[in-house]
C-alpha cells in the first residue's frame, strides 16, 4: 500500500515526526514525503536526526530558510503545497491514501490561502461535503460544523441537512450504534433552554432511521454527560454538532491514540489529531503515536473501505 504523505508546517514538528516514525511506519506501508531534498536535509540537521536510507520523496516546493516554532508565510505556502500535491497524485491514482501531518492556519492566511484547513480544501476540490471525524477504536467523534465561528452554528442547523450529514457518516463508516449530541445544555430541558435545535435534530434523527429502516441514530444526547465511562459504554461512536464540544471529551480522553480522518470523499485522507505544536519543535521531544495511528488507519481505510466497530 503506497501511502502519500504531506509533511506539514515545516516550522513545527511534523518532519521531526516523519523522521522518527519512518521505519515503524514501513512495517506496514510504503511512505512517500512530499518535501524537497534541500529542505529535508535542513530539518534533518537542525532537528538532529538522520534521514533513513529508504526515506523516499516527491520534489515539491523550493528550499528557503527553517525558522523553528514561527508562523511564517513561506512555511503556510509551502505545507499548502505538499498537501495538494499529495491529494493531486491520489487523486490520479499514483498513491492509495493520504496522510497529513500539521499545518498553521495562520501562516496559510499568512500565505494568502483561502482554505481554513485540510477538510475545507478537499470539500472544494471534490464538490463535497467532507466530513471531520476524529478518534480510536474506543471512541469516534464526527462533526457536523469544524472550523466555524459558534455563533454561526445555530443557523446551520436545519432539518434536510442534518440528516444528509447523518446519512453520509453512515455510508462512510457503516457504525450500527452513533449517539447524537444536542446543541442546547441539558438538550434544551423540552424547550427551557432554547428547543428549536433539537427539534430539527430529532427529526433529522428520525428521517436518517427512516431512510435506513433501521435505527441507527439516537438522541438527541446531553452533551455534559455523553462522555462519561458509563454512557460510553452505550455510545461510542457520536455525532456533535460543533467543534469544541465533540473534541475537548475526545482528546481529554484519547489524546495520543486519536487520528483525523475525513469522510465522504472519493479519496481516502487520515491525519494526526494535534497541530504544529511550535512551542516544542525541532527540541525532539515530538511524540509520534497519532502520526502512526493515523498511517495505520489510512491503511486499514484502504483494506476494508469503512470504520464498522
């Protein structure tokens, strides 16, 4: 299974990452880093690593100069162009999967990107509806909204496009058990605290079940307590609605076993669940569980084409 791999913000951890992961990584796959020889040699030697001998590449990009732990211009435009490339070769068929490793959304804005991230991009470039999902065996968590102001959440909550969502994460994943989160706390406590949002979100749950003739949906759930290690027991594959809320439990929980993948796309794409963490780059103390975890699901995406728990 040939694997493409976008190494990231440079200016952060991920090629440290990709460095020290290498030959965990070649037990179960061919990797391929989409970098210049000129800059690896640079990350290389600041980081004070060896490039492995079957360390293969994909030129892409110029060298300019590492600048641990900065957003930078250069460095946004640069793990910008790693990624689309990456993509464009799977796309093409010349790589089986795609495997990110962090990028700065500042230095992207920086770089002029219009994308937020990965998921934004890949949701243009297929004219899809990309789904983010992240999590391990012991707990899966999708999102309806990713990257998206709270404020403009509510609004984005209708009836007809929630269950697409939900429908969508079904056909991806074939999941028999997902737990919905509500939007209001207490999931709304019938209407005290606001309502209309789980009013669309029930019957969104009820028309993906409909649709299916077979419940597969439950909620809407409490979020306060759909984490808790008795209800996880019920539910561990859920569905939230907004970023923080289906994340801060998961990485609370599974921090270093998580991985990112994104769903209702034509190609298969995983990546680590954290991000370039600056304040610790190129000081080789960058832990490389959820890049091997990540690598590990893609290959498992490409064996078995779903997520079935």
């Amino acid at each position: 299974m040939k694997l493409a791999i976008s190494v990231g913000d440079i200016n952060g951890v991920g090629i440290e990452i990709a460095l020290k992961a290498h030959d965990e990584i070649c037990k179960f796959c061919e990797p391929v880093y989409f970098i210049n020889r000129e800059l690896l040699n640079q990350a290389a030697e600041i980081s004070g690593l060896n490039i492995p001998e079957n360390f293969k590449i994909y030129e892409v990009g110029k060298n300019f100069k590492i600048k641990p732990g900065k957003v930078s211009k250069k460095s946004g435009k640069f793990s910008f162009l790693s990624f689309t490339k990456a993509v464009e070769q799977c796309k093409k068929g010349e790589f089986d999967a795609v495997c990110t490793l962090p990028i700065n959304k500042e230095a992207w804005k920086k770089a002029g990107i219009k994308f937020v991230g990965h998921t934004d991009y890949l949701s243009v470039k297929f004219h899809k509806n990309a789904i983010m999902m992240l999590g391990c065996d012991e707990l899966f968590t999708a999102l309806f909204t990713d990257h998206t102001a709270l404020k403009k959440v509510s609004s984005m909550i209708k009836t007809e496009k929630f269950a697409k969502f939900l429908l969508n994460l079904y056909k991806c994943t074939k999941f028999e058990k997902i737990g919905v989160l509500s939007f209001n706390p207490h999931a709304s406590d019938n209407g005290v605290i606001g309502g209309s949002e789980e009013k669309k979100i029930k019957k969104a749950i009820n028309k993906a079940n409909n649709f299916l003739q077979h419940e597969i949906f439950f909620g809407p759930l409490v979020p306060d307590t759909a984490f808790t290690s008795q209800n996880l027991k019920n539910f561990n594959r859920i569905a939230a609605i907004y970023h923080d809320q289906g994340l801060t439990p998961l990485k609370s929980l599974f921090f270093e076993k998580s991985i990112n993948v994104s769903l209702n796309l034509p190609i298969i794409r995983t990546s680590v669940d954290h991000g370039t963490a600056f304040d610790i780059a190129y000081k080789g103390v960058a832990k490389i569980s959820s890049f091997i975890e990540a690598a590990s699901w893609a290959v498992k995406l490409y064996e078995t084409k779903n997520l079935k728990n």
